[in-house]
C-alpha cells in the first residue's frame, strides 16, 4: 500500500509541478492587486480569477494528458477540461483542480488506447486526417462527459473536503493533520501532500476568503529548520554537525525540504519534534486566522512570506518561529541523549535495508530455480528503467552470452516487468514493487547492478547445465548472421565532447549529480526540473554501480522532461562519495525510448578493459574518452 501511495502521490504531484509557476504568478496578482491587497487595482485584479478558473485547469489537464498520451493527450486534456470548467458555470462555479487531475489523465489514456488500436490498422494516406479527428472528436466526447458528470461530481467532493476542513478548524482538530503530515513527508511524500491534496483545497478557500491555511501546513519551514539547528549544536558524528549549517541554508533559504528529512531518519524518534512543531504552528496560525494566498513553491521562507497576505505578516513569522522553537527544544535532548554517532550515509544504508522489507525476503539468487535450463528471459529493473537496469542488462548478457545463448537478459522500469520473465533483478528497495509487478517471476535481491555477490549466485546457476541451450544456439547463431549482413541504420550521437568534463575536484555526491544533470541540459537534453528529478532519485536509492562509477538520472516520473536522448560524463580523479565507496566516473543519463542502449554498451566494455578503466578515471584527454565511448 505504501509503494501505491507513493506512485499515485507522484503522479498528481507531476501534474502540479511543472505549472506551479502559474500558481505562483496567480498568488501574486491577489497578494498585490486584489482589495486588500499591497497595491490595490481593480482592473489588474481581473487577471486573476481567468488565471485560477482557465488558465491553470488546462495547464494541469494538459500536463496530465502528456504524462499519460504524449503530445496528443496534452491537446485532448485541454478539450476535455473545458467541458468541466463550462459544466460547473466557468467563473460563478468553483475552480477545476481535481477536476483537470481527473480529465488530464483520462483524456491521455483514451488516446493512448485508441492510438495503440490504430497502430496495425491506420491505412496509408490517411495518417494526418484520422489523428486529427480523433482528438477532436474524442475531445468533443470528453468535453461533453465533463460537463455533465465530471464537474459536478468534483464540485460535490470538493464540498465534502472543505465541509471536513472547516470541521476541523471551528472544533479546533486542524492541527492534528500534522501527525500524518511529518511523517509522510520523510517519506518523500511531501510534493504529493501538498500540491495533490492541500492546493486544491485551499485554491476552494482562497476563492472565498482570499487565503487558505492549506498553503501552510506542510510548506512552513520552520519544524525542519528546527531539527537541522538541533544536529548543528548536539550531533556526535562531525561530519553530521559539519553538514548541518549547509542544510540549514538550503532549508529555510532554497525551500528544498528533503534536505532535512535524512537527519530525521538518522534517529526516527526525532520525528516527534518537527510533528509537535507543526502542531503548534497550525494551533497559531488557526487562532490568528492566518492563510496564504497561493501555494509557497519552493517552501522556503522566501516563498512563504511572499504568499503571506500583508495585514497578517507578523502572525505569519511568529507561527515560523514557534514551530523552530519548538521542534528544536524537542529535538535537541533527543540528539544530545540517545545519538551514537551515526552519520547520513550509515542512514541511508539503514533506510534502503527498511525498505526491502516487504512481504518477506527475496530469495537468493538462483535458490528458487528447479531446472535451469527453463530460464529464458531475466529482466534486470530500476525505478525508472533508463540507467542502472540498463548497465546491468548488458554487463549480465556479455557475461552469460557463450554459456546461454538461449537467454534473453534486457532491462525495463520496475513497473512494467513483462508477463513471460523468468527471473528479475532488482535492488533490495524495490523488492514489493517487483513481486507485485511479476508475481510470476523469482526475484533476485541485489545492492548494486555491476558487482553483487548475488549477480555471481546466479550466473552459477543459470550456467550450471547449459547442454540444453546448445541446439538452439546453432539457430540462433544463423540468425545472428542473417541479421549482420543486413546493413545498420545509424543512430544518433548520444554524447559530445562538450558533454564531458574532466579532472574535477571532489564534491559531494549532490553537487557530482547537479553538475552532470546541467551537462545534460546544457546539451540541450532535458528540462532544468529533470536535475531535480535525479537528485530525488538518488535519495530514494543510489546509482552508484561499483567500480568508480555513478549513472544518476531522473524518476520514471521526469520523463516528460526529457527532449532528446544523452549522456554526459564528469571526472573526478580523486572520487566522489557514494556512501561507503567512491565514484570517480559520473555519468548523467537521459533517453528517449532505447537511443542511449548503444552508449551502454561501450561503458559496460570499458569496465571490462581494467586498464582502460583506470585511465578513464584520471586522463585529460577528451577525445579519447569520447572514442571508446562512441
């Protein structure tokens, strides 16, 4: 349930992000021109209900509609909001948030399914005029189940939601929420709190009162600031102490709340402090009847104040203060009396073995494995499919190619772990997602896809008896001549040598990943969100392959952000930590469908050239990375 939480969080969170900068340009007409406003103007003023009521619906309608259909599901996203924004009354019936979170991906997924129909049956000539009328006519379709079942079905549920809230607030229970909010958030659930369930909440209020208390409770940065001062002054271990003042800045300053959220997992008691925090903030801004006028993205104390009406500025920073305060007096003794020195990365070592406790435990390698010679396809799967399952295929496949040839080893998003596989590889955290996946399939736990002992326990196994592989390789390998003869289509370049840096001083492993995602947008590869995305992968579980070398890339859900498929490198000769080993290879990794496969490919045949390896990690020479790259 946990894993399904998460997924469905992400997704309406994915729906919001990008477009939060409408949000943010809506909260500032309000703040500004509005009645009671910094600068009232009645004429500017009336920007801002055509923003909240069309502009920003079809921007997360369509935003849903790509995720889920492409480009087409984008169009068909914004004709079916329509719909739903007429069928409530447009600017006299309420704000169509869920209502586009709804219809966004509805919309995708229907022309998704009628495209995937169409695939074997479009005929020629005929291309243009049918995939422009069927986004027509099933926008027309949609557009019209908006109107009369969509719209009102949302504006009867956001009634419930506001009912409920409004219970809370006159009984005096609000603050209560944030017993569920603290620790959701550590679990990286805080996009999907606040922009998949308290933004169009509190959009509702807002409409009504001109702010929201929504906007507030999980965006206050003051419960995390307070434990991150509290490790500042009382951690043992100095490299957590060290650390703490960086965080601070990148907290409260840069809003970046999964900053703080490893320091709670370091010792999970700490977690009663920014929960008792919270609660104390929300009981403040509750009496003082305070609210903010649009969602504060990033969280920081910036954003914050900048949403925060100005007749209610000093009971805004109080409430800040207090949740400081409060959590730092809580958390202090806990960190002073109960911490043993533990630092982040034994931490988040400590999180991954939680988190690969589902049903029960994995099997070992090849344990579940009666008749070897049965084993035909082995799937090697990672959260988004694109980087380390990808190295891992290609090392496995050149490892057990002679022996069995009759195995087909590839690589795919743990989600979508095909129906026929016979065994999945998959990291330790990953665990639930994979049996839930492929319940047909064994599944091998590993730490890191290059060099796990249980990559070895298998490849034993599956090796063991491969006398019944031998008479289909005979075919196989007719067909693999058949195959070479016929000439290649050329495929793009996938890395440049503008896209390599080499000989870089030691950084944290953080600035290691922001300096490869940059690479990759400098290269014009991704959008800038998409370094984001491969930072909060990497807090979910790492990238570091073993042997010198890291290949962080984006969520399965930064996928959107991706223009065109590339691949980056940056050098550290002296290493980067990753946890308890160094990365001296740095790979930023971004494809589109299996373009960057090939890429792979060479860095896997590297790491089976030692020598070359050693001097990749340490030569000047650019272009002659690139050539055994290429």
């Amino acid at each position: 349930m946990k894993n399904g939480l998460q997924k469905f969080g992400k997704f309406l969170s994915a729906m919001v992000m990008p477009n939060i900068g409408a949000f943010i340009a809506w909260g500032f007409i309000t703040a500004l021109f509005i009645a009671d406003g910094w600068l009232p103007n009645e004429r500017l003023a009336t920007i801002q209900p055509y923003m909240l009521y069309y502009l920003i619906p079809v921007l997360i309608a369509g935003q849903g509609g790509y995720m889920v259909g492409g480009d087409r599901g984008r169009v068909m996203g914004a004709i079916a909001v329509a719909g739903t924004i007429a069928g409530v009354g447009g600017t006299e019936g309420q704000p169509m948030l869920l209502g586009a979170m709804v219809m966004g991906p509805l919309a995708g997924w229907c022309i998704k399914k009628f495209d995937q129909f169409m695939e074997t049956r479009m005929p020629a000539g005929f291309e243009m005029l049918i995939n422009n009328f069927s986004v027509g006519i099933f926008g027309m379709v949609l557009a019209i189940l908006g109107f009369y079942g969509i719209g009102p079905a949302m504006t009867a549920i956001l009634a419930v939601l506001s009912a409920g809230v409004d219970v809370l607030v006159n009984h005096g229970l609000l603050p209560l929420v944030a017993i569920f909010i603290e620790p959701a958030k550590v679990l990286f659930l805080n996009n999907a709190i606040n922009h998949g369930i308290f933004t169009p909440i509190g959009t509702e209020q807002a409409l009504e009162t001109g702010r929201s208390i929504m906007y507030m409770l999980e965006a206050d940065p003051g419960p995390g600031l307070g434990v991150l001062l509290a490790y500042w002054a009382f951690a043992k271990d100095k490299a957590t102490k060290q650390s703490a003042p960086g965080a601070v800045i990148i907290h409260f300053f840069g809003g970046i709340h999964e900053i703080y959220f490893p320091y709670v997992l370091m010792n999970p008691i700490v977690i009663i402090a920014p929960i008792v925090g919270n609660m104390v903030a929300i009981f403040w801004f509750t009496i003082m009847k305070c609210g903010l006028v649009s969602p504060a993205a990033p969280g920081s104390i910036i954003a914050f104040l900048s949403m925060t009406p100005k007749d209610k500025m000093w009971q805004t920073i109080v409430g800040v203060l207090l949740a400081t305060v409060v959590s730092f007096l809580i958390a202090a003794p806990i960190i002073k009396f109960t911490d043993k020195g533990k630092n982040l990365e034994e931490a988040q070592d400590q999180v991954a073995a939680n988190k690969a406790k589902a049903k029960g435990t994995a099997l070992a390698a090849g344990a579940g494995i009666a008749d070897p010679s049965l084993v035909k396809k082995i799937i090697f799967a990672c959260d988004a499919g694109m980087g380390s399952s990808a190295m891992g295929a290609t090392k496995f496949r050149n490892r057990i190619k002679e022996l069995r040839p009759d195995i087909t080893v590839t690589n795919t998003s743990v989600d979508n772990i095909p129906a026929d596989c016979d065994i999945a590889v998959v990291q330790e955290m990953l665990i639930d997602r994979a049996e839930k996946s492929a319940p047909q399939a064994e599944i091998v736990s590993i730490g890191n896809f290059l060099s796990d002992p249980a990559l070895d326990v298998l490849f034993e196994k599956i090796t063991s008896d491969p006398v019944s592989a031998v008479t289909e390789s005979v075919a196989m390998d007719a067909a693999a001549e058949e195959a070479a003869d016929a000439p290649a289509e050329p495929k793009p370049a996938v890395m440049h040598a503008s896209g390599i840096k080499v000989g870089q001083a030691p950084v944290s492993k953080e600035e290691a990943i922001r300096a490869a995602g940059e690479l990759l947008v400098a290269e014009g590869c991704v959008e800038p969100p998409y370094v984001d995305a491969m930072l909060d992968r990497e807090k979910v579980f790492t990238t570091y392959m073993g042997m010198g070398i890291a290949i962080p890339h984006g969520t399965s859900e930064a996928k959107a952000q991706v223009k065109k498929t590339g691949i980056t490198l940056v050098q550290y000769p002296e290493g980067v930590d990753f946890g308890d080993e160094k990365a001296n290879l740095v790979f930023g990794i971004a494809g589109v469908g299996d373009e960057h496969l090939d890429m792979i490919q060479k860095i896997v045949q590297a790491l089976e050239n030692p020598e070359e390896l050693e001097k990749m990690k340490t030569t000047d020479d650019v272009n002659w990375i690139l050539e055994k790259l290429s």
